[in-house]
C-alpha cells in the first residue's frame, strides 16, 4: 500500500511535536511553545513512536535523549514543514503577496549587524517573518548539521560539513583596553608584548576565540587567560572595569561604548576575518529565502558597518 508510514502518522500536528521537542530540548518546554498540556506532548510522541515502530527518546537521569530513530524523524519533521513553507511563500506569490518564514542562525557577534541588514528587507516584505537564532559557533554548527535554520553566517565555517559559502562582509578583530591603560599612549605595540597580557577571552565555542587562538598559535605564543565571559558586553564591561584587555569583533564596539574603551594599536591588528553566509548543499530555498538572497545581493556592506570608538594617541 503506498504512504504506508505516513498513513499510520496521519496528521502533521505529531511531526510538528516531535520536531519541538528536539528544538526546546524537553517536553515540558515543547509543550510550553506550542501551548499544550506535558501529558498531551507525551501521548502525541507515543502516537508517533508507534506509528514508526521504534522509540524516539530516551530519558537518562532527568535529561532527554533523542534516539536514532527521534533524530530520524525530526529530520523528516523539518523537510515537511519546509515543504509546507514553500508550497506558502508560492501561494503567496501567485496571489502577488510575498509572504512566508526564513530562519536565520547567526552566530553571537554577528548580531550586531544582522539586523540593520534586516530591516530594509523586512519594510520590504511585511508579510515574510523573520526567525532569528543566535548561538556560539559551537552552536550554531550544531544548529547547521541538523538542518535547522534556512541561512546562516559565520566568521569561521565549520570544515567537515557539505556547505555553500559566500563572503560578504569583514570582520575586523581589534584589541580593546579601558581609557586610560598605559598602552593606548602608544603606537605599534609588538605582538609579543601584547602576548604577555592577560586577557579576558569568549567562552569556548566561541568563533571569536577560535580566531584569537588561531591567531597566537601562529605567532607560536600561548593565550594567557584572565577570565571566560560568554558574552561580548559582559567582556566589555570587564575591560572598562579594568580587569584586562579584550580583543573583539570591532561590530561589537558601538558609539556608546567611546570614552571607556579604546583600541590598542598593536602590530598585526586588526586581525581581519569575513562574515559569510553559508547554507547546506542541496538547501531547497522557499521563495521568501530566494526574496531576502535577492535584496541582499545588491546592498553596499559599508551601510551596515558600525560606529565606532576611537584611539587614544
Ligand atoms: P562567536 O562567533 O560569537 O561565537 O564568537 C563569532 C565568529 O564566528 O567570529
């Protein structure tokens, strides 16, 4: 009989669940998101377990595990709702609305800039909804193998992965001190002076670390760590406390931030990376991802640099 499986899953509502649960990571919080009751969740993944025939989770302690079979199916949760947001966007075109959703995951420090590349677009197209997820690199290129998001950007793409690439803004790393450190009354500072700093670091993960250690393992020196902060402004504040230097994406650094931090003129800086967009190979792209690579083909990357602090010498 054809559609055997999908005869006996009968209604998308139990892919559309099983897909939350591997999304919110629980079925308390899936059943939080999609507004239903826990043992309504859990009935709903038995319904399915039995459908395919093979259990879809295991709990081990009080953390839940997908099994083989769970991420199959998540897999195949995501390729239909996929399908269903295409078959939308088109819909939409025909009746000349463009509508539908793109899912973005970007990692944290693009965050700055994303949404200024963003916001024409979105004026643009009212009815495209935008889903943005943030995350570390280590996050986001989990996010990335599971085929979660439509779009991603990152400074550094992971290697192993079957991906499309495409460069489209820099991505400068600078070394960034409080206001009156003694080393912003100076020019040309060599590295290996630098490299005697301690300093405060991202989280590991963390593409701007991966940079920063990248960087040093190059120059044969070792990073020497003060402290972990696992977000950008919390690291700026530790710098304009005067707990150490930081060496951040310059996106980070906006006119705010002028009068407490500086950057520190050391030779070799800014190290210069890019932000490209990357997607899977073989991505099926819904029209309202075709509208958004469309837009942004044309846009000057300069409109969507940011301001920023200056040198103190
Ligand atoms: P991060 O990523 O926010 O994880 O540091 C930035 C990057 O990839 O350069």
């Amino acid at each position: 009989m054809p559609h055997r499986l999908l005869n006996r899953i009968g209604t998308f509502r139990l892919l559309q669940v099983m897909k939350a649960v591997s999304d919110h990571g629980s079925i308390s919080a899936a059943a939080n998101a999609l507004h239903l009751t826990q043992p309504t969740v859990s009935m709903q993944l038995a319904k399915l377990a039995e459908a395919v025939g093979a259990p879809l989770y295991e709990v081990i302690g009080r953390q839940l595990y997908l099994t083989e079979a769970g991420w199959l199916a998540v897999e195949c949760a995501t390729d239909v709702m996929d399908a269903v947001d295409r078959l939308d966007a088109s819909i939409g075109d025909l009746s000349g609305l463009k509508r539908g959703r793109i899912r973005f995951g970007v990692v944290t420090t693009a965050k700055y800039f994303l949404p200024h590349l963003l916001g024409p677009f979105c004026k643009q197209y009212p009815e495209i909804d935008i889903e943005l997820n943030v995350g570390n690199r280590q996050h986001i290129i989990d996010r990335l193998k599971n085929n979660k998001d439509d779009l991603y950007v990152f400074s550094h793409p992971p290697e192993s992965l079957d991906i499309v690439i495409n460069e489209f803004l820099e991505n400068p790393l600078s070394v960034i001190a409080a206001i009156g450190h003694p080393l912003l009354a100076r020019a040309r500072i060599p590295f290996g002076e630098l490299a005697d700093y301690p300093l405060i670091l991202r989280e590991r993960g963390s593409g701007t670390r991966h940079a920063i250690e990248a960087h040093f393992h190059q120059q044969n020196r070792a990073v020497k760590e003060k402290m972990t902060i696992e977000s950008n402004e919390a690291i700026k504040h530790a710098v304009m406390a005067g707990l150490g230097l930081g060496i951040l994406s310059e996106h980070t650094l906006t006119q705010g931030d002028t009068g407490q931090l500086a950057r520190v003129d050391v030779v070799g800086f800014p190290i210069v990376h890019h932000w490209y967009w990357v997607h899977r190979k073989g991505k099926r792209f819904s029209r309202a991802v075709e509208h958004f690579l469309t837009s942004i083909k044309d846009r000057e990357p300069s409109l969507i640099t940011q301001p920023f602090v200056a040198r103190e010498h």
